[in-house]
C-alpha cells in the first residue's frame, strides 16, 4: 500500500515477494545447463527440475530472437 501511495506501483496492485525456489532455481539456470544439473544430481523433485527449466529459457525477445535463430553461417 505504501509503494502504491508513493506511485510506485499501479493502484490496487501489490506485488508479492518471490519464492525461495524461484530465486535458487533463477540462479541456478544463471549459471548451468539444465543437462549439468540432471547429471550432478541423482533426485531433483519435479517441481524443482520445473522451474530451472522455466528460468533456463530466455526473457527478453531479443534474447529469444538471438537464441532461436538458425543462421549456420553458410550464405
């Protein structure tokens, strides 16, 4: 309410703080390859190897455009 009143946020929204399985899956998926992991690990819960997976794949569209293109370079 405070942040809405200072303008901050949009009125009537509020925002809810992250999970921690969220934030270590985010930094997880910053610094290895799912593939590393699964390897790594012998027992990753499902909802865990979930949300590595989600934070895996890129936000922005450049970054999705970057990643998805299939350019071989052989023009």
């Amino acid at each position: 309410a405070a942040a809405a009143a200072l303008g901050l946020l949009p009125l009537g929204k509020t925002q809810s703080p992250e999970s921690l399985l969220d934030i270590a899956a985010r930094k997880v998926a910053e610094k290895w390859p799912f593939q590393r992991v699964e390897e790594r690990f012998e027992r990753i819960p499902e909802p865990v190897q979930r949300r590595i997976v989600y934070w895996s794949f890129p936000r922005s569209e450049r970054e999705i455009c970057m990643y998805s293109s299939f350019n071989t370079g052989a023009d």
